[in-house]
C-alpha cells in the first residue's frame, strides 16, 4: 500500500513524533504534504515533500472567487501530488487540516485517515491570548461529524476518543493509536547532589508553568534541595521569567527556552524528576491530550508528578510510576515533588516502573505496528 502523509501548516515536520511515524511506515510512505515547508527537504523525510501553499504571488493576489478554480489551491496541488506519488490511501494529520482539505478528499476519492491530537478535537477551546476567542469556527463541530462519515478518525488517546463520540461521532468511526517513543536500554541517571526537577514543554495555561513554579517554591519553603529546570517556549514564558526572578529561589530556577531534541534528551539523563502542573486552562480551556513528554520522560527512567488531567492517567499510573494531584492544587503538587525529592529509593523505583510501562504499551514500534494495522498495511 502507498500512504501519503498530511500535515498542517501551523505544526513544523521536524517535530519528533511526526518524524518517527514517517519513518514508521516506511516503504509504504510515499510522500509528505503541507501548507509550509520551514526549510524541510526531502532528504530530511526520506520522502518527497510537498507545499500546499502557493509560492506564486500572483496566485496569492487573485480575488477569492478566481483562487478558488486555480490549479494551484491546495486541494488541486494535493489531488496532482497523490496522482503523482501512486498513493492509495491518505493519513491527514490534525482534524482543522481535513476538514480545511475537504474539497481534497473529493477531489483523489481514496481512503482517508484522520489522526486527532489535541486543540482540533476540543471543540469549546478558546484562544490562547487570554482573549476568550473561540479558537474554531462554530461550524467547525458539525464539519468533523460529517468528515467521519467517509473517514475513519483516529484519536490519541482514550480520552480524545471520549471526546470525538461526545461531539456527534460515531463510536465504531472512531479508533485509538498512542505515539510511541525510542524506550532502548534503562540507564541509570546520575544522582545528583542537589535533585533536579524538569519541565519541557509549550508554556501554555494548560500545562500550568506558573503552578509548576509556585510548586517549586513551596518545596523549597518545607526545606527540601532542589533546582527547577523550565524547558520551552509559549505566551505563559514571559509572565513565569517575572514568577522566577521574584522569587526568594530565583538562582534555582532556570527558564533556557526553546531546545534540540538532542539537548532535551541531555536535560532527562541530567534530571531526578519530570513535573508539569497539567490542567485544564485557565483561559484557553485545553487539556493535555496525550503527552508524548512524559513519556519521553519515562523512557528515560524519571518519575512523574503531574495533574490528572485529559490523558495523562492514560501514560502515568498514579503511585506506581509517579503521582497525579487534583489540578489546581498547587500544595499537593509540592508535597509530591518533596516525597521524591527526600526519597530516592522511591523515586528510583517509581522511575523503573515509569520506563517498564514505556516498554510494555508506548514503544516506537508497538505504535508503528498499531498504526500499520489501522491502515491495513501488511
């Protein structure tokens, strides 16, 4: 079977988990399309890669009406490059795309594949800006019910699939594939004199960087040692660089920003402890949907402290491979950070457990063999 893979244009290729599920499908991936290329090439995919996005200006400048019959609107650029690459099924990623895709789908009349990971299924989410804007069209809803009808949605989650069947989805058009990450063999992270706790990931409301901080704090406060390292980037980040000078632990805490995948993997074999203050948010109202972080996390042999919220309770098992506290409840997330921090015999455990569960449900290639399967890749 010959699959081509969509993306969507506000989501850069080279995130990790869309690189590995390219190269999970292997010879059957025939190419990669999406609205921005970001400096990708096809050497980069091992496959052909594709804009949807006119570069022509010319094309860009044309009234809406002449746009809308041009060869080169994205759904005619898709339907040439399908033809071209011989494909014979299409796994689109993110539901906003497939429905933005929908004069596509008519267009090739092949088997469709939406994969669901997060905002494009949570219909109420607001803008991120604190605006209170909805985030999508209030037709939006009614546009993924119909998209199911000819599709089949694939959620990430048994929670994403809740969600799915809850807005009008059929559940028998609904199927579950986890991500997967590279668990390998369990190394032993160096003990560290002073216990480092980390954080990667957007600062977003839903994921609670300020929380996370204030978490610190109170750690810090009951007279356990410790620094808290805050990996990411996102509309939260300068609002929590003001949360961390003002504090009485400011030379403790450190906000780098945005880094390589290979730096953060350097970051989990340093760390003692993976901490998010997940929730849903405040303003935006996202949840996590999966989290790919933590077990990113796990893989690396760390325990977990983290709200239960969205999907988490999915990947986390609560006193076994780390510890869900009630979102919100910034005084129980301390209390959980300083049970670790002053417990390394529990934490090492607790981290053994956290990378046996990676190996035994969330592994690269136990995801990749479900994702073929629901392809009916053979």
């Amino acid at each position: 079977m010959r699959v081509l893979v969509v993306v969507q244009r506000t989501i850069s290729i080279a995130e990790p988990w869309l690189f590995r599920m390219v190269r999970g499908l292997g010879t059957e991936c025939v190419g990669v399309a999406g609205r921005t290329d970001a400096g990708i090439s096809n050497s980069d995919l091992g496959v052909p890669y594709k804009r949807l996005r006119s570069r022509n200006l010319f094309h860009r400048v044309l009234p809406r009406s002449l746009r809308e019959k041009s060869p080169y609107r994205p759904a005619k650029v898709l339907e040439a490059f399908g033809s071209q690459q011989k494909a014979d099924r299409i796994l689109c990623n993110y539901g906003t795309v497939a429905v933005e895709l929908a004069e596509a789908w008519d267009l090739l009349k092949l088997p469709l594949f939406v994969h669901f990971h997060g905002f494009d299924f949570m219909f109420n989410m607001k803008e991120l800006d604190g605006s209170g804007k909805p985030i999508h069209d209030p037709s939006y809803q009614g546009k993924v019910v119909a998209l199911s009808h000819r599709a089949t949605l694939i959620a990430n989650s048994e929670f994403c699939r809740t969600r799915l069947v809850a807005a009008g989805v059929s559940p028998d058009r609904v199927v579950v594939h986890y991500l997967g990450v590279q668990a390998g063999e369990r190394s032993e992270n160096a003990i560290a004199d002073v216990p480092v706790i980390l954080h990667v990931g957007r600062f977003v409301d839903c994921k609670g960087p300020d929380r996370t901080i204030a978490a610190f704090n109170l750690l810090r406060e009951s007279g356990s040692n410790a620094k808290l390292v805050m990996v990411g980037d996102g509309p939260e980040r300068e609002r929590c660089l003001a949360l961390a000078a003002k504090s009485p632990f400011s030379a403790d805490i450190e906000l780098p920003g945005v880094e390589s995948y290979e730096a953060v993997s350097q970051r989990l074999k340093a760390a003692s402890i993976f901490s998010m203050h997940s929730m849903k948010g405040d303003a935006s109202g996202q949840e996590e949907a999966f989290g790919v972080a933590f077990l990113d996390a796990m893989a690396a042999g760390l325990p977990v402290v983290t709200g239960r919220s969205g999907g988490i309770a999915e990947i986390v098992e609560h006193e076994k491979t780390g510890f869900l506290f009630r979102p919100g409840d910034v005084h129980g997330h301390a209390d959980y950070l300083r049970q670790l921090v002053e417990d390394r015999s529990l934490s090492h455990r607790m981290g053994i457990a956290g990378w046996e569960r990676v190996n035994a449900h969330f592994t690269q290639e136990r995801s990749d063999a479900t994702l073929r399967d629901i392809l009916n890749i053979v």
